[in-house]
C-alpha cells in the first residue's frame, strides 16, 4: 500500500511540476517554508540498494543564499545518506562550493532526507 502512494505521489508530482528547468521536479516543502526539488535525470543507481540524486533546497527566509545544490548517495537499504558535494548559491551571484564528508549519515524519521529516500528509493524497483 505505502508503495502504490509513493508511486502515485510522484505521478502526481511529475504531472504537475513548475520548476526552473526540464529536469527540476518539486518533491516537498519543509515546515520553514524551504522548496526542495530533485533533478529527476541525474537519478542513477550506484549498487544495488544504492542510489545517487542531486537535490536542490531554495531557503524560504535567507536573505543571503538563493538555493544549496547537493550531490547525495542514498542507502535504500539501511536508510542512510551521505553528501558527495554541495553548492551553494548566493543571491549577489557568487557560488561556494564544498566536499561533503562522504560518510553514510542514519536519516531520521520524519526527516526532509526521509521523503527523499522513500521518493528515490521507490524509483529503483522502476
């Protein structure tokens, strides 16, 4: 049952995607009112109960950042997550960007990092 809503939530999200781009689609807004997106092409599989994604955050009450772009590995399996590399995008025009740690973070329940597993994870079985 948890599946089909999955599958139907991200039919609907992918029906009904406004985004900047061809590849940006909407998945979740967060409680502080943060937009996050996913870039449905760069979705790859890395083993097999591993997944790669890039994810896009447009902070709703930054006066500074514009979006954080973050390359992540996820563990479908072991629900866990870890951050290959981000960039962050400053509304004056300038870029940073970082390394992640490259080490597997546990996601917590009900956790932003949680709707994506799920979401990401549910296109694997596709």
């Amino acid at each position: 049952m948890k599946n089909i809503f999955i599958m139907s939530l991200f039919a609907f999200f992918v029906a009904s995607s406004v985004s900047e781009g061809a590849d940006w689609l909407h998945f979740v807004d967060s409680m502080q009112g943060d937009r996050c997106y996913i870039d449905v092409d760069s979705i790859e599989r890395t083993a097999p109960d591993t997944m790669k994604v890039i994810r896009k955050v447009e902070p709703e009450h930054s006066q500074d950042i514009a979006s954080l772009v973050s390359s992540l590995e996820m563990d479908c399996k072991g629900s866990r997550i870890k951050s290959i590399e981000e960039t962050t995008y400053f509304k004056n025009g300038t870029t940073q960007t970082s390394r992640g740690n490259n080490q597997f973070r546990k996601i917590n329940p009900d956790d932003l990092d949680e709707a994506l597993l799920e979401l990401v994870c549910s296109l694997k079985k596709m």
